[in-house]
C-alpha cells in the first residue's frame, strides 16, 4: 500500500474521505456513509449515503469504503486522506488481520483494487459522526419502508 506512516504530507492531500457502515441487526438492514472533503474547491464538503439492504456490519463497512472510493474516482481525486472506523477493515487493509470470511474476501480485493488507481493514499482509523449518522439513517429508512 501507498501509505505514509505519520504523520501525513498535507501539500500531498487533495481530499479527505470518511465513511462508515451500519447494519442495523448482524445481519440486518444497513446503510453507507461518506463524507468527502476537499479543501480546494468550491464545495468543500460532499455528503453522500446509501442503503445497502440485508448484509453484517463487517460487509457494511466494506460496502461503505467501496462506495467511498468510487465517489473520489468519479470526482477524479489522486491523493486522499482516507478514514475509518472499523478496527477490522483497517487491519485488514494494513495486512496485520487475515481475511478469514469468505464473504469479505471480494469486497477486500476490490477495495486493493481501487485504491490502486490513486496516485497517493493514506489510511487512518478514526470515527467520523457524521458518516455513521448518514449510515444509520440510511439503514434506518429501509426498515420505515
């Protein structure tokens, strides 16, 4: 993985990601929250979530990170500051956990996938309130329905 240690470049930096996945039961309805803030540009700050429909907190996680980079793909990001909270994804991402669950294997590989079309990135495990609330209410609205 691209990833400085610390502490981080920011001249490199062109946005910093947050997300989160909630699964509202494991499993259970869940929802994705990301956040993306740029500080470059006119709209600073980017709000986005999603349901996901029946899946664990682990594969809301995942799901929420995957929807994530896309979005800075899609905006055309290079160098990102990425964040979550999940202590299983990070390590996983870090190599220092094994991907045990065969239904996480895949959305592993996709999430090495993507990040390998940054020219920069660097990982943190930090939680963002604001991206959980937007998963939760994103898991919450399938189950009003």
């Amino acid at each position: 993985m691209r990833k400085l240690s610390s502490p981080s470049l920011p001249f490199l930096i062109e946005a910093y990601l947050f997300t989160d996945g909630s699964s509202i039961g494991n499993p259970g309805m869940g929802g994705a929250g990301v956040i993306i803030k740029i500080p470059d540009s006119k709209t600073k700050t980017r709000i986005f979530s999603k349901p996901l429909g029946v899946v664990t907190n682990n594969e809301a996680e995942y799901e929420a990170l995957i929807y994530g980079l896309n979005l800075a793909l899609e905006l055309h990001l290079k160098r990102v500051s990425i964040h979550v909270d999940s202590e299983l994804l990070y390590y996983q991402l870090m190599g220092e956990y094994r991907v045990k669950a065969p239904n996480l294997l895949p959305k592993f590989q996709l999430v090495i996938e993507l990040l390998s079309r940054f020219e920069y990135f660097e990982l943190h495990r930090e939680r963002s309130i604001e991206a959980d609330r937007l998963a939760k209410k994103a898991a919450f609205l399938q189950i009003k329905q």
